[in-house]
C-alpha cells in the first residue's frame, strides 16, 4: 500500500508596511537593552509568520474584534505578541504585530478599522 501525498497550497505572505513598522519598532525597542535577544525575537516572529504560507487557516479569530463581532481578521502569536491578518485569496496580509500585554482593543479597532 502506498502512502498518498497531498500537495499543501501555497499562499502569499505579504507583510504591510504598517505590520514592517510595528516590528522595527519593537525590535528597536528591544535592541536598546539586548541587541542579541532583539535578533532572536525578529527571528522567532518571521518564522512564525512564513508559516502561515501552508497554513493561514490555522490562525484563530482575534477575541478584541471578536468581541464586536468582526470576523474579518485572524491572529498567530508568538508570545507576547500578536500577529493579526486577513486572507484575501490566495494572499496573507499581515496587518500589524502588537504586544498582547497592552490595551489590544482600542489599538486593533484604531489600526484596522479607523
């Protein structure tokens, strides 16, 4: 008996200039004290992020915007932040990379909806 191997569709990661600008930031942030742990951090969120190249599904409904019924956006993490996208196609746009200890509701409904 052979093993029947499925073909992962591929998707598009494209990444916003706004989510490039939340991970300078935080990067910048974190370089400040230890540029060492900065770069395995950017590592740890790009790596988090090409996944979502096979599996943009796998992502769950981000609770803030949930909460106001808006089912438009998903979220991976890599803790203490938050990735949030929107799959349109057979495109993954990341939005924005918040850290989740902050006050995430205001911040997500400011940046992606106003």
């Amino acid at each position: 008996m052979t093993k029947k191997t499925m073909e992962t569709e591929k998707f598009f990661v494209n990444i916003t200039e706004s989510a490039e600008n939340d991970l300078d930031d935080l990067i910048m942030f974190i370089a400040q004290n230890n540029p060492q742990n900065a770069m395995r951090i950017m590592d740890r969120i790009k790596a988090r992020i090409k996944t979502l190249e096979n599996f943009p599904q796998k992502g769950a409904y981000v609770p803030e915007l949930l909460a106001k019924n808006i089912k438009d956006y998903k979220q991976i993490t890599e803790p203490p932040w938050k990735i949030v996208y929107k799959i349109d196609g057979k495109f993954v746009n990341i939005l924005t990379i918040v850290d989740s200890r902050r006050n995430l509701q205001d911040i997500l409904v400011k940046k992606l909806l106003g």
